[in-house]
C-alpha cells in the first residue's frame, strides 16, 4: 500500500530570538490572537514551544498546502485586520524573526500527523506536554541517501529509546513564495523531531545518540505552550 501523503508538505520551522524577559508577553499574545486567525487564512499551526537552553527563544512550525498555497496563506494573514492590530505589540518582544528554515517531509508520510488533535481553548489549563526534541543535522544537497541513511538510524535510536518518532523533513530549496518573509535559502538540513516523556528520559538516552550519529547541527529541547498541538 501506497503511504498516505501529508496534506501540509510544506513546513516552516520559526526561531525567534525575543528581548530579554519577553517571552510570555509574546506566547500570551501569540496563543490569543494568531493560533485560529492563521488557520483561518489557510495554514496549519503544529507547534509554539519556549525553548528549555534559551530564554529568549520561541520556536513554532507552520504548514501549508504547497508553495503557491503558502503565498496566498501568508498574503492573507499578514495582509488582514489581525496582523495589522497586533504586529507592533508582537514586534517590540522580537529581537530578530529571520531564523527559519523552509522544509519538506523525507518521505511523502513523513509529516506531523495530529488528525484528531485537538487544541485547547485560550486560558484553559495547559494540558501534560512530552518533551519534543528537534534535531537539525547538515547534509549534501543532492544525495539524499546521506540523509536517509541517517534518518535510518535516528530512527532506530528513537525506538531504542522508547520515544515518538513525530515527523522527518529536508530543506525545501523551491524559491521563497513569501519574499517579505525570509527563510535560510542556502543550506540542505535533515530535521528529525521526537518526543521524550521527560527531560530525564531525554538525558537517559542522549548519549546513545552520539553513537551512531554526527553531532548535530543543532538540538533543540522544546516545551510546548498551553495550545500546541505537538505536545
């Protein structure tokens, strides 16, 4: 049987690098105002996590449709009412927004699959989150065995590990459909996101990855906020 491909095979992971101390002013106004009004211009929101080694961090992915279709996304969303009422208290808390990789599945199923997610309400309690661990690792653009061979065996460790595989990408190298927002265009990353029950059971197998694995690029450990969905 065919695997099913992902209905969003095109993500952006975001880094925001925020002034000091302004990380919940924007996660506070972020989760009240720009979760359901993106969605609504035609994306999809799989995750805003405050980064557990930065304070200043705040990190969250996005997918689209396809190129084209995150044009028109992105088109309506900072081109409307929202945007436009809350970009300057969303801008005084950003340092620098450019950090973003552009990415597609490793695999046409290689997607964040979350059918039957559901996020919840703003200022509901925040439900139990994993620990979700992105891992970033430099590749030869145009071999894509290199990065499958070595998706082979972070998957592995994953299972060893006893955590969730959540999704497998590569840089997408289409041109940027969304000049006003830039993306790193020059460089071929394999982006390999799990989910740990805890930071102890992170640490606890860690190691093990330096086993059979270069050291990567970067390692992400990622604390979901109160309504991602990847949690």
């Amino acid at each position: 049987m065919t695997p099913a491909s992902t209905p969003w095979p095109v993500v952006e992971l975001r880094q925001y690098t925020l002034h000091p101390g302004r990380r919940d002013d924007l996660v506070e106004l972020f989760e009240r105002e720009f979760v359901e009004t993106q969605e609504a211009c035609g994306m999809r929101l799989f995750g805003q996590f405050r980064d557990l080694d930065d304070t200043d961090r705040f990190v969250w992915l996005r997918g689209f449709a396809g190129m084209d279709a995150r044009a028109a996304a992105l088109g309506a969303f900072y081109g409307g009412p929202v945007w436009k009422a809350h970009r300057d208290a969303a801008n005084a808390t950003m340092i620098d927004s450019d950090n973003v990789l552009l990415l597609r599945p490793l695999r046409a199923d290689g997607g964040f699959a979350l059918d039957g997610a559901t996020r919840t309400p703003v200022d509901a309690p925040a439900t139990r989150a994993r620990l979700v661990v992105a891992l970033l690792w430099s590749v030869p653009r145009g071999d894509a065995d290199v990065a499958a061979r070595l998706e082979r065996d972070v998957a592995a460790w994953i299972a060893d590990a006893d955590a969730a595989p959540l999704a497998s990408f590569v840089s997408e190298h289409a041109p940027n459909t969304f000049p006003a927002l830039p993306v790193r265009e020059n460089e071929h990353v394999l982006a390999c996101f799990a989910a740990f029950d805890d930071d102890a059971h992170w640490r606890r197998h860690r190691d093990a990855l330096a086993a059979i694995a270069p050291v990567p690029l970067q390692t992400l450990r990622l604390a979901a906020t109160a309504r991602s969905l990847l949690r």
